[in-house]
C-alpha cells in the first residue's frame, strides 16, 4: 500500500455561494448524516479553475447562476483522516489542493435543484457565515477558516452593498 503522504493532492474548487443578504449556502451530503458543506469538486484536465467552479455549482447545484467575486489568493490543502485515505477517489489521492471563490448568487431559491444526474446533497439551507465551521466534518474545519478569513470580507462587504442598494 502507498504511504499517504506520498500521494497527491486532488486539484479541486470550494465555491462559497452567497445571497443577497450575505447568507451562504450549504448542502447535507447524501453519505454523511449530518455533514453540511458548501459546493466543490475536481478540477477536469485543462480546465481553468474558475470554469471548474461555476461546472461544479450546476453539477451539484443545479444551477451556475452565480458571479465570481473574489478568490483565494493561492491554493489551500487538507489531508484526509488515514481512516478515509485509500477509500476515496479510487485511492489515489491524500487530500485536497483547493481553490476557493466566492460567488454571489444571481438566481432564485427556486433555481437550486438537488435532484442532479450525479446528487451529492439531500437537503441545503442559507446560513450565517459564521455559522460554517460548526457545520463542516472536523478535518475540513481549519479550511473553513481560512476560507472564511480570505473570503469573508467580500462576502460581507458585496452583501453590506447589495442591502443598501435595496433601501435606496
């Protein structure tokens, strides 16, 4: 058997999709009771990692009514628990290189279809921000962080806009 730390990263996109009144989307997955997380999934061969982002909100979404706003400034990792490693993605791979975007969302509640060729979530809410990290499987915690560090701003800052806008 192959070391884990030998292994490489998956190249992978996390897309932090957000509403109008700052509120970011999570889905339950359908194979962890429980676990709530935000879209991501792999990078195709060539492909940009922007156009990955907005392939994997139709594909596990339903919906790529979104707008890119802002990105991580550089890839972040997370290995899986040694438990997981062997199991997923055919084994060939340690963890995640991730390439974060926060998207705001451009559709209506009624755009988000779960019922995809491929499901991944069987349920999905808005939730506060700072609500994420409580919500995600413990090894994944500290890339929520962080995404929420880098991200967050934006987030807050394009929402903070968007309600005024609404008032005026």
């Amino acid at each position: 058997m192959t070391a884990p730390d030998s292994l490489p990263y998956r190249p992978c996109v996390g897309i932090m999709l957000f509403d109008a009144r700052g509120r970011v989307f999570v889905g339950r997955r359908i194979d962890t009771p429980d676990a709530w997380q935000m879209p991501q999934g792999g990078i195709d061969d060539g492909e940009a990692p922007e156009a990955a982002a907005l392939r994997e909100l139709e594909e596990e979404i339903g919906t790529a009514a979104a707008v890119i706003e802002a990105g991580t400034a550089g890839w972040l990792t997370y290995d899986l628990p040694g438990h997981l490693v062997g199991k997923l993605w055919g084994g060939r791979w340690r963890g995640q290189r991730q390439k974060w975007f926060a998207c705001r969302f451009t559709g209506t509640d009624q755009d988000i279809r779960l019922d995809t060729a491929h499901p991944e979530f069987d349920a999905w809410r808005w939730v506060g921000i700072d609500e994420l990290t409580s919500l995600i499987v413990p090894f994944k915690k500290a890339i929520y962080a962080a995404v929420i560090e880098e991200l967050g701003p934006a987030v807050r800052q394009r929402a903070a806009g968007t309600s005024q806008a609404e008032r005026s």
